[in-house]
C-alpha cells in the first residue's frame, strides 16, 4: 500500500499499524506527534490504528533544546 508521510510518498509491504511504521522509521522510542488524514492521534492509540492506502500523515518530533 501507499501513504504520504511528512510529503512523501511510502511503500509499506503487508498490513501496518502507526506504531510499526514509527519503528520502521526509527522514531519508535521518541516522542512523537501523528497526524493522520487531518486528525491527531493519541499516542496510546499508534498500536491500535491501522494503516490505510492513501493515508496521509504528518510526524513531528520534539527535540529538547538547550
């Protein structure tokens, strides 16, 4: 399937939830804010969020500064 991450377009062999496409990015162990199709989602619900063909979503990360 395909979906937009941050504006560009993935490839995600198989069946994937919000919380394995952090893994698969790297991004699993930071904090994180998802958008997905113009809804924010809770981080206890990256688990239970199916992934879709088309969806769109926006992460951003936090970095703590100085």
């Amino acid at each position: 399937m395909r979906i937009i991450v941050n504006g560009e377009t993935r490839t995600i062999a198989g069946e994937a939830t919000v919380e394995v496409l952090l893994d698969t990015l790297g991004l699993g162990s930071r904090s994180v804010a998802v958008q997905r199709n113009q809804e924010i989602l809770s981080p206890a619900a990256y688990g239970a969020t199916e992934l879709a063909h088309g969806d769109m979503l926006e992460i951003v990360f936090f970095i703590r500064g100085i």
